[in-house]
C-alpha cells in the first residue's frame, strides 16, 4: 500500500531560499510519476530501495536516465520535463524537498549539483552522512509546524551536509559552470520574447534569479549587459525588416520591440552610425 505525506509552506517573503513543500513515500512497486515541469527546484533523496529517473535538459545537457538507490539523490531543475519509476521488486522510499530562492542555484552548485550532474551519490563508507541528511529532512517532515527559521535552519544544515560530503564525482561537478545553464536560458527568452519584453527583471524571473545576480554573471560570460544583448538583438531583427520589406520605420520599431520610432532611430544611429532610412536607402542602393 502506498504511504504518503506531504506538507506545504508559505515562506515567499525570505529573498535567498525559500521552503515550498516536503513529503516522504513509500511507493508501490512501479509506481510512475510525470512526465511534468516543475516551477521551482526540487531533490529527492532516497532512504531505501531503488527506482529509475529520467529527465530532459534540453540542447546545451544530455537526457538524465539512471536506475538510483538508498543513499542517491536526484535534482530536478525548473522548466525540465522529468519522471521517475518505482523498482518492481524493491521500490524506493525517499523523501523529497521543493525549494527555490536567489541562493539556491549557488547552494546546489557548491554540492555538485547541476543539470549537467543532477544526481548525488553519498560516499563510501558514508554512513554518517547518510544518518545526518537523513536527520535534517524528517525534522522537518516531523516538525511542520515549527517556526519558519528552525525549518530554514535545518534546510540550510541538510544543504552543508551536501557540501561537506558530496558525491564521489564531486571534483569533476565542481568544474561544470552552472552559469552558463542560465545565461543560455535567459538568450533563449530574448530571442524569443525580443518583442514584448519591458525590463530586464522579466529576465531574471525567468531564470528564477535576482537581476543583479544574472546581471554579473551574464556580463562575466557574455562581456555585455542583458540590456546591452536586448539591444543588439532587436536592432539585428530590424536590418532584416528595413532590407526585406517596405514597411514604415515606426512599425519595424513596433515590430521589434520599441515604444517609439524616435527610440528606436536613436538606438539604431549609435549603433550603426546612421539612421534607419538612410541605412536602408544605402542597402537599397547597392
């Protein structure tokens, strides 16, 4: 018989890591659950038996597919498809934690966690580490109704667990930038959402982010601003509009993105050093 329990927290007011649910389960033999997206982050952590996880990272990670037992654990990444299966024989008991945050992609890349590595193997002869993570989660399995900072507390202790002792492949994880993960992710939502996009906070909500945080990580990558990108995309999609069609200048500018044509000359100017129209008359020309 399946034995499942579950709770659910409101904590949104804390900016660096937030508690969103918990549960443990016992399941069934075969038990199978998704394919679904999840919105925020979330680990699973098995205390006994073993099961199959599968997930998809999209084009820059290669699909996740791996058979896990007690001592494993399994991170599923916002916006990637996942599922996973119950053993038939000795199904899993695990328990799970969802959870997001400013921090929380820092925290889970210190552990050697990533989309590329999404999956945590305690150690040889690790006994104790598996006594205190475990320890951690059913505190607050057990202790629902405890304050918000003794939850957070033993949340941020099961996090050090995780770095002290993380997984055998732990030093190869650590060289995976899991920076870029985002930065790829916010270029994906410009190229496709260039024509609507009103702030760069629209970005890093996206990326589940702080602005300032995938500000500085963008630029150290990129060697440009997110604003700066926005910009040199738009304006890209514009040569094409003024080369190709016939359209006047103030819906090329609607078009891509501006409020205004008089915004949208300027941009363009600085960047190419002349107007629109006269950009367009030259190539027209020649």
């Amino acid at each position: 018989m399946r034995n499942f329990k579950h709770f659910v927290f409101n904590q949104t007011n804390f900016l660096d890591l937030n508690l969103f649910q918990i549960g443990e389960e016992k399941c069934v033999p075969l038990h199978f659950f998704g394919p679904v997206i999840r919105n925020h982050y979330m680990f699973h952590f098995i205390l006994s038996g073993k099961g199959t996880y599968f997930a998809d990272f999209g084009t820059k990670y290669p699909s996740y597919e791996g058979v896990l037992k007690a001592g494993n654990g399994f991170l599923i990444i916002p916006g990637s498809p996942h599922s996973y299966l119950a053993d038939e024989t000795e199904p899993w008991h695990y328990i799970w934690i969802e959870f997001d945050g400013v921090n929380a992609a820092n925290l889970l890349y210190s552990c050697g966690l990533s989309p590329a590595e999404p999956v945590y193997t305690t150690q040889k002869n690790g006994t104790d580490i598996f006594n205190n993570l475990k320890e951690h989660l059913l505190y607050i399995i057990n202790n629902p109704e405890s304050s918000t900072q003794a939850l957070l507390g033993h949340l941020y202790l099961f996090f050090d667990q995780l770095y002290l002792h993380s997984s055998i492949n732990n030093c190869l994880k650590q060289s995976i930038d899991m920076s870029k993960f985002y930065i790829e992710k916010a270029i994906r939502y410009i190229e496709n959402h260039y024509q609507s996009i009103a702030t760069v906070e629209e970005v890093a909500a996206f990326c589940n982010l702080s602005r300032s945080y995938l500000g500085k990580i963008f630029k150290k990558n990129m060697h440009i601003t997110i604003q700066d990108y926005l910009i040199n995309f738009r304006l890209k999609k514009s040569l094409h509009l003024l080369q190709e069609t016939c359209n006047p200048i103030c819906d090329i500018a609607y078009a891509i993105g501006y409020n205004s044509d008089i915004n949208f000359s300027r941009a363009f100017k600085q960047k190419f050093g002349m107007s629109p129209f006269e950009w367009r008359k030259y190539n027209n020309n020649n």
